[in-house]
C-alpha cells in the first residue's frame, strides 16, 4: 500500500480570491504539498502556505518539535513566492528550511529576498528569519528520503520568456506524482517532452486557468486552457488529473460548469479529473482504485 | 453632495482563504470612497481586495480619474496594484500619493512589483497614465477641488498615514496600521529621533494629536488585529479597546474595527466587536466589525 499524495493549500493563479463564491475551490494564491510518510515538502510557496505553516505551530510550539521543511520552486512569480513570510515556522530556530530550484542559489536569493525587504515587510532579508535556511541548487534528479525528485522545463509564454519555469515529478515506492504549473500546453516541442516527463505519473497537477475563449485572449501568456490541460491529461495516462491554478475570477459555479461541459466533450471521457481544491487530500492510492473501478 | 466608504478588504497582514472566515472577508486592505459623481474614483491602498474591484471597473471604456491614497508599503496594502484593471486601459489617468521614505521613494516601489520574474501578467501593459504625488504627514491637500485629504504620520514601520477624508458634510478616517506608543515602543521613521530625552511629551504628543486629527472625523476605520491579551505592540496593530478609546476622546460618531487578524475567523471576529459594544453604546459611539462589501454613509 503506497502512501504518496497531495493537498493544495492553494488553487488560485495570480492573486488571492477570497469570497463565499469561491469557498469550495479556494482563494489563497498556489502552495501544494506532497504527502509521503511523515516528510514535510511544499511545492511552491503562495499565500495557501501560511494556513499550513499555522497548523504546524502546534507540534513546534507544544510538542517542541525541531521541524525540517523542504520547499521546492517553479518559479518565482509572485503569485508562487509571496507567503513565504507569512509561514510561520520560519520565525523558528528550531526550524530547517531546505529551499530548492534548478537555478543558481543567487538567483534563488535575488528573488526571495525581496518578499522580506524592509520598505515591503517588517524584516530585512530572508536569510536574517530564525529558522536555519539552507538554498540548493538542483542538478538533475534529488533523492530525498525515499522519494525522487526530478524537473523538466515548461512552456511559459512567449510574453515572459526572460525567466524558467519547472515541472517537478515526484516518485516514491512505485508511486507518482507530476506538477505542471504555469505551463501554457500548446502544440510545440517543450509541450511534448513534459507530456513524456509526465507519462505514467499516476496523479498529474496541471495548470488549467483558461477556458477555451478567455485563451484566444490570452495566448503566449503562459497558462493553458482547460482543454489544452486535459488533452495533456489524455496522452499521459494519469489516473487522476488535478487542474488547478484557477483563475481569480472564475467561482465555484463557474468551475462545475466546466466541468460538466468538459465532460460532454467525447475526447475527454476517460480522463478522470477533478478541479483542485483547496484543503483536499488526493492520495495516489484511492486514485488508483478508482481508475481500477473504471 | 455625498461621500459613503465602501469595504473593499478588511484582513490584515495578508490576504487569506478558509471557509470559517469568508463572512467577513479574506482579501487584504483596500477601501473606496464613493462619491456622487460616477467619474470620480478614490481608493485607500491595494491590498488584493483592489484587484476584486478593478475587474469590475476594468471592463467599463468610459475615461477616469483615479485617485489612489496609499498607507504604506507592507506588501497586504499594495499587492493588488499589478492586477488593478483601470491600470492598463489607456484612457484613464491614475494618481497615487504616497510619502517616500528614507530608503525608498513609492514609485520605486511601485514599480518594483514589475520586475521581471516576478510579475505573473506580462510586463508593458500599464497604459494608463500614471502620475506619483508625495505626500507627508501634516501636509493637507485637495483632490480635484472635491475631497480635502488631511494626513498624519502613525506608528508603524516607514512612514505610514492616515488619512482623513473631507467631502462636504460627509467625513472618515482611516488609521491603518498604527500600534501603541507606550514604553518606547516608536516604529515609525524619525520617531526615535523626535523622542530622543523626551519620551514622556513625545507620546502624549502622539496621543493627542491623533485624537485631534480624528476629531474632525464621522466615521473611523481603525487597526484592530490584536486584542488586549495578546498584543504584540512591536508589531505594529492595535486592539478594539484602544482603538474605542481614541475615538471616545475624538467624539467620533462610528468606529469600524478593521485589519482583522487572518487567523481570525467570523466568530472570533465577533467576539471582538462584542468585547467593545458595551463600552461603544456607553461613549455614545456606534461600533461595528468591518465586513468585506459594506458600504457606509459617512454623516449623521
């Protein structure tokens, strides 16, 4: 029985989105964890990290524990940067923050750097919190405590071409999970590769802010539609696909509706997905299982 | 001839998401001030509550005028500026004014949230003419002949205002962030300076003239992240009981508890307002809890 999984701690792409319309997908701005025994790892840091980094107060402060927390990046837009300090077991000594990207740690830096500057926030810089933060540079697949972790380039717009951004696959005792943000999947070669990085996973992630109209308006900006999403979905094989990077206007009502729509689409039939929401859990082995169920 | 304050954001510290608090809101400070004439537009900071309400604005072609007061800089005040849709429509023009500060001016900062690698919409859509006013504490000013903007310097990190807005009869304040200034505890750029040998005179000074300064006010929006018992003054917030305080010396007709705590939930945000009701109805002040939507008129 395998014991990888998800939980978004935020759904939505750009900016923050609270309201009772979207009570049900979420508000905070993207933060994933990957759930594999007792490891704390989050991919990406939007605001949803805060709300975790508050339920983890209660083993630091009561249980005195000495927590150790991997943070990978895809990039650094704001949107999957801006809670880093607001997460509060960086006010920590006890606490460990192993900080990860495929790019120079400078850069890495340069970027997180900012979130913490003085004329913006309280603080001076990242590296002055009380939590012992560490900054790798990742150089092709990371073993880390059973799982592996390993990166592939997206396709993130030919309006921001200046900066990388990564999928990240995640594998542990025969399970997997693929993360692809921010990618806009359109007919090209980086799309294709990602689609093999991708092949097998058994929970693919995968950016799905557009519909098909809003992304007519939208192209070379780096996000796909919902369709372009799923049609990914469909050449990997995944037993589950997560859309998710939800636009700030689209509601709850909104997401259902597509939903449904997409699910008339004949293409789209066996694909079994689900808009993500926040605060769920989606653990490989129940996707599994109902994959079986057919 | 009227002006009425809508709530665009009420959370402070950050903008968040959790079922338990959508009542009275999620999104991070911003505020509108509306008046009579359907041009004119007049915002309090962008925190992402900003971004909510340049959707709706964003699509309407009609040329504007906006104006923008900005508090300070801390990112749940400004974060919603990028996605502020009358930004990119080129007809409008938009007008911020802010104070500089030692380390940096507002514009810089403005900016600073288009970098490169940083913004997630692409950089060189902002069509808008975009105009920067510097504003300082104690220096008055008129928007388009219309609204008189009065300002003064709080205790919180930089140089953070507050703003009393002037319309005719109709008139508020809004004091967003501002911590106590008891025991040293001086936040604000050049406080430490001013009460250097003179902390005593120095923070009755502070006291009373925001009570001066929010005399002259219907309606008061003010910091109430913490309560009593869990203060953290070096923060930078206040609490409900403090807040009511200024406002009863003021005589101040409505307090709006604002800057909610984000780990507060609905409930315990109205637990807030009820620790201060009783004492409100006493001082003949009406006090409420600050709910995203709200629109207040701002006379008696």
């Amino acid at each position: 029985m395998g014991s990888l999984g998800v939980k978004f701690w935020g759904t939505r792409g750009l900016v923050s989105s609270p309201r009772p319309e979207t009570a049900i997908f979420g508000g905070n701005t993207p933060s994933v964890q990957v759930l594999y025994r007792d490891h704390l790892v989050l991919i990406d840091t939007g605001f949803g990290c805060a709300n975790i980094g508050d339920e983890l107060m209660a083993r630091i402060l009561q249980r005195r524990e000495r927590l150790t927390i991997h943070i990978f990046y895809t990039h650094f837009h704001w949107d999957h940067v801006q809670g880093l300090p607001f997460f509060k077991p960086i006010y920590f000594d006890s606490t460990t923050l192993n900080i990860y990207a495929p790019c120079a740690t400078e850069h890495t830096l340069q970027n997180l750097d900012i979130l913490f500057d003085g004329s913006y926030s309280p603080f001076e810089s990242l590296m002055t919190m009380q939590a012992k933060v560490n900054l790798h540079q990742l150089s092709g697949a990371l073993e880390l405590d059973g799982m592996r972790i390993s990166y592939q380039a997206v396709d993130h717009g030919i309006s921001l071409p200046h900066e990388d951004c990564y999928a990240y696959r995640i594998e542990a005792e025969g399970e997997s999970v693929t993360l692809i943000t921010d990618h806009e999947a359109r007919n090209s070669q980086k799309n294709k590769d990602l689609v093999d990085f991708a092949a097998g996973s058994d929970l693919l992630i995968h950016d799905g802010q557009y519909t098909a109209e809003e992304y007519l308006k939208r192209k070379g900006e780096g996000h796909s539609s919902v369709e372009q999403a799923l049609d990914n979905a469909r050449k990997t094989g995944a037993k589950l696909t997560l859309l998710t990077h939800h636009d700030p206007s689209r509601n709850d009502k909104d997401l259902q509706a597509l939903h449904r729509a997409m699910m008339r689409i004949p293409r789209f039939r066996p694909v079994r997905f689900e808009f993500a929401r926040e605060e769920i859990v989606y653990a490989v082995a129940r996707a599994k299982t109902l994959s079986e169920a057919g | 001839m009227s002006m009425k304050l809508r709530l665009l954001g009420v959370r402070g510290s950050r903008p968040t998401h959790k079922r338990h608090l959508l009542g009275y809101g999620g999104n991070s400070t911003s505020f509108e001030l509306v008046l009579d004439d359907e041009k004119f537009h007049l915002f309090i900071d962008g925190g992402s509550g900003l971004a909510a309400r340049g959707h709706a604005l964003g699509e309407s072609p009609k040329k504007s005028r906006f104006h923008v007061l900005v508090t300070h800089t801390h990112w749940d005040h400004i974060l919603g500026f990028p996605f502020f849709q009358p930004l990119y429509n080129p007809k409008n023009s938009i007008s911020f004014y802010a104070s500089n500060t030692t380390r940096s001016t507002f514009k810089e900062l403005f900016f600073g949230l288009q970098r490169r690698g940083n913004l997630p919409v692409p950089v060189g859509r902002l069509k808008a003419k975009v105009a920067f006013n510097s504003v300082g504490p104690g220096e008055p000013f008129t928007l388009e002949n219309k609204v008189k903007v009065d300002t003064f310097q709080l205790n919180h990190q930089g140089v953070t205002l507050a703003y009393r807005l002037t319309y005719g009869n109709d008139s508020c304040a809004i004091v967003t962030d501002n911590a106590p200034i008891e025991r040293g505890n001086y936040l604000g750029e050049g406080m430490r300076e001013a009460a250097a040998g003179r902390e005593e005179e120095f923070e009755k000074e502070f006291n009373e003239g925001l009570v001066r300064f929010l005399a002259g006010a219907h309606t008061v929006v003010f910091d109430t992240h913490f309560r009593e018992a869990n203060l953290k003054p070096d923060w930078g917030h206040s609490t409900p009981a403090r807040a009511l305080a200024f406002c009863r010396d003021a005589g101040v007709s409505r307090l709006i508890l604002s800057h909610h705590a984000p780990e507060d939930s609905d409930e315990q945000v109205d637990d807030k307002l009820q620790s201060v009701f009783h004492d409100a109805c006493h001082g003949g002040i009406e006090v409420e809890a600050a709910r995203e939507g709200d629109l207040w008129d701002l006379s008696a």
